[in-house]
C-alpha cells in the first residue's frame, strides 16, 4: 500500500509499505497512521492519497555498521529511502531530506536517516537510501530545517 502525505514539518513524503491495523485500532503503514480509528474510519487530515503498491521496491542496500557511509545528503534533496522495523517489515519513504539541528539529524517523513553521533552515521533501521534529485534539481517547495520538535497537540 501507498500513502501519500503533505505535513508542515516533513512536506510531501509517501510510504509504501504493509497496511496494518496499529495499537490504537486505526489503519496504517509504517507507523503511519491513514485513518481516524474513531470507528467513521475517515482519513487523517495529512494524508491526501492511498493507493494500492504495483510493484515490489528492489532489495536495498544493508547499512550494518557505523563503518558504513551515506551518499551525500543535504537539506531539501529527493530521496527514497528503505527501512526495517519489527513491527512494520520493510518499508519505503519517498520525499524530502529536512536537517534537524535541534536533534543533529537529518529526517524524512519523521524518520531518522541518520543517527545522533559525529559525522551523522546511517540510522540503525535505515537499510538504503537513493537521492533522485538533489536540492538544486527540482523546484519543489522545501521546509525549514526543524530547529525545534513541535509540542504535542491535544489531538495526539
């Protein structure tokens, strides 16, 4: 399944992954949830697309260690990039690099790419990453480098 997201922190970011029903009930991929679970079953205010997955994503690369180096990546660059979590399997997020200062990583879609240490190692459940365009190729809006995580909402 694909979900396809617009959010003020992150941008425009899909996922493509395994729609699961997530602890509190309601539908996701990725931890990502698509739907209210409020038993109306109506989409998340985010999410502006789902789709079935055609195809399935090619084997990614395995980033095993802190030995192992990212291509270059830099804020408002295109990338798709696969993960691994338990609960989700293997999944893809396809969107915008957005530095993170505040934490010293970089993210997609609220994923770490990176992990907080000296020279930004590969985030442990990262498996790959792929830059289609980089900043300077493409014209789409980028968002701010987050400088500081937003406070929770009463609605989370």
């Amino acid at each position: 399944m694909s979900a396809f997201f617009r959010n003020p922190i992150y941008g425009p970011y899909a996922v493509t992954g395994t729609l699961i029903t997530l602890a509190h009930g309601s539908l996701g991929v990725a931890g990502q949830t698509v739907e209210t679970g409020t038993g109306a079953r109506r989409p998340v205010p985010e999410l502006f697309a789902l789709s079935q997955a055609t195809d399935n994503p090619p084997p990614p690369t395995v980033y095993s260690s802190d030995a192992d180096t990212l291509p270059a990546l830099h804020h408002g660059d295109l990338v798709e990039a696969a993960f691994e979590q338990l609960s989700y399997g293997l999944f893809t997020l396809t969107g915008l690099v957005i530095d993170a200062p505040v934490g010293d990583v970089l993210v997609l879609g609220g994923w770490f790419l990176t992990e907080r240490t000296l020279g930004r190692a590969p985030a442990r459940r990262l498996r790959g990453v792929t830059v289609l365009r980089s900043r300077t190729e493409h014209n789409s809006p980028v968002p701010n480098r987050i400088h500081r995580w937003p406070e929770p909402t009463p609605e989370d």
